[in-house]
C-alpha cells in the first residue's frame, strides 16, 4: 500500500510517538530506541498494533536514528543493517494489508559542513545506505524526519533519491519567534518547503517543536507556501520531569482538536510526535471519520 494512493480520502492519520511510547513500556530515557527492534521486537509490533487499532493509516519504522552515525554514537554501528532491515520487516508484518509502511529517517545527530565535521558527501552515503537497506527489505516510502538544518534535509534527500527511492517526503523542525517560524539554523518554513519542493520531495511539512498551539502556525506557513501534500505531527507540549518521569500536558482530546483544526486549512496529513499516544490516535480517528 502507498502512502500517496491513501490521499484520494483525506487527511491521511498517521501514527503517534514511537521512541516516548517505547519509554512507556520501558525503555530507560537516553537509551536508542532502534536497538529494541533487535532487544525487544516484541515491543515494537505491539506499539505498531497498538497504533493500527487506535485507527491510524500509516506507521513509521522504528528506525529514527538508524543511521551509522546516530548508532555509532550509540556505541552500535555493527547494527546499522540489522536495525534498519529488522525494523522495516517488524512494521511491514504489523502493517499487512491494513496500513502502509513509511521508513523513519532521523538526523545525524551530528553537523555536517561547513557547521561540522562530517562532508555532504559523507552524509549523503549514511542516509544512502539506511534507505538502501529499508527499501530492500520492502519499505518504499521514506520519511526524512526532525530537520533542524536545511542544509541536512537536502543532503538526505539527495541520498534517499540516489538510493532509487521516488516517494520521499521531508519534515522540518521549527521554533517559534513572535509571528514567525524558523529552524534552529534561522531559515523560514516558507523557504524550507520551496527548496524541498524544487529539489524533488514528494511531501513536506514539520514534526516535533513545542505543542499544538505553535505547530498550528508552522502549518498554516507551510500550507501557504506549497502545493504539495503536507505532513504535520506536533510534539504532545513541552516535556517536563516529575519523580525522573517524563510528562507530557497535550491530552487526547487536545491532539483531537488540532487535528479537527488542521484539517479545515487543508493539511493532508497528520500524525503525532513525542508525547502523542495511541489515545491521541483513538481521539483523532474519531474527527477524521467525522469530516
């Protein structure tokens, strides 16, 4: 199943949180949540059914920070190709005829040129090499997720493209200013969409950032800026710490809400980032077959 054939009935829901979800279910903070695709496949797949019940359309791979440079850093670069094919194969078989599959493709977690040590042409081989071994194990779609730096985006682009994938979208991270969003680096999300549209993404749009009420202005400034499908997962808030637990204050019933909001400036797309939950989906389900 194609994600881009689901956009004939729209907005497309997509799933919640994986690496906070994980955390729920025990996954101890600052731990890769990729590995648990080897340690705990188990765990996975449940969180990908859990999210297929709750009513989404599409999963993510649980391959965020697959690349060898996030699993060097890791201490777990031997595991580069088993995360990857491991983690496509866990989603494809929860997913089966009920949901498409798109491949999670996070950050270095390191900077590239001119900003660090790591070339463009470094970079675009570790994005080539996690969307090579995704696609061979039968994922199609990829997602280039949590951008902070434009510069890193098209570098990722150009990878997955040269990898022969053809439906590759690119969601950017934004902090808010006042009236204005822009990434971390000061780019606008109006010029973030246009370059990725120029450059061949499929689809554009942001993910995490600080909770529904800036995440609706990031998506009314990518909506007015590109014709092409927009994906929009926003954080469940700010996280803050209560006895060494990570909470999150977006509840179900707030997610629904901005969806229902989001939905009436014609993002195509939704889904939810850290914090969000399969009861976050349940709620949002319940809008979208309510459109």
């Amino acid at each position: 199943m194609s994600l881009l054939d689901l956009l004939s009935s729209k907005p497309v829901l997509f799933d919640g949180a994986m690496g906070t979800e994980l955390q729920n279910r025990g996954l101890a903070v600052g731990s890769p949540p990729d590995l648990w695709n080897i340690e705990k496949p188990e765990v996975v797949r449940q969180v990908h059914l859990d999210y297929i019940r709750a009513g989404s359309q599409v999963v993510e791979t649980n391959t965020f920070g697959g690349t060898q440079s996030r699993l060097e850093r890791s201490g777990a670069v031997e595991f580069v190709d088993s995360v990857n094919s491991t983690g496509a194969k866990i989603a494809l078989e929860a997913a089966g005829k009920t949901a498409a599959v798109v491949g999670s493709v996070g950050p270095l977690g390191s900077l590239i040129e001119p900003y660090g040590d790591i070339s463009k042409e470094d970079a675009a081989g570790m994005f080539r090499k996690q969307v090579e071994t995704l696609r061979t194990y039968g994922v199609q779609t990829i997602l280039i997720e949590t951008m902070i730096s434009l510069d890193e985006a098209l570098v990722a682009l150009e990878g997955a493209k040269s990898a022969g994938a053809s439906e590759v979208g690119v969601t950017m991270t934004f902090q808010r200013s006042g009236d204005e969003v822009r990434t971390a680096f000061g780019e606008s999300a109006a010029d973030c969409v246009r370059r990725l549209e120029k450059a061949g993404a499929s689809f554009v749009g942001s993910n995490c950032g600080s909770g529904f009420e800036d995440m609706m202005l990031v998506a009314t400034e990518i909506r007015r800026s590109t014709r092409l499908p927009v994906l929009i997962q926003p954080n469940a808030g700010v996280p803050t710490v209560e006895n060494n637990v990570v909470q999150y204050s977006g509840s179900p019933k707030g997610f629904a809400e901005f969806v229902r909001s989001v939905s009436k400036i014609g993002i195509e797309m939704i889904g939810g980032c850290c914090g969000t939950t399969p009861a976050h989906i349940e709620e949002a389900r319940k809008v979208v077959d309510s459109l």
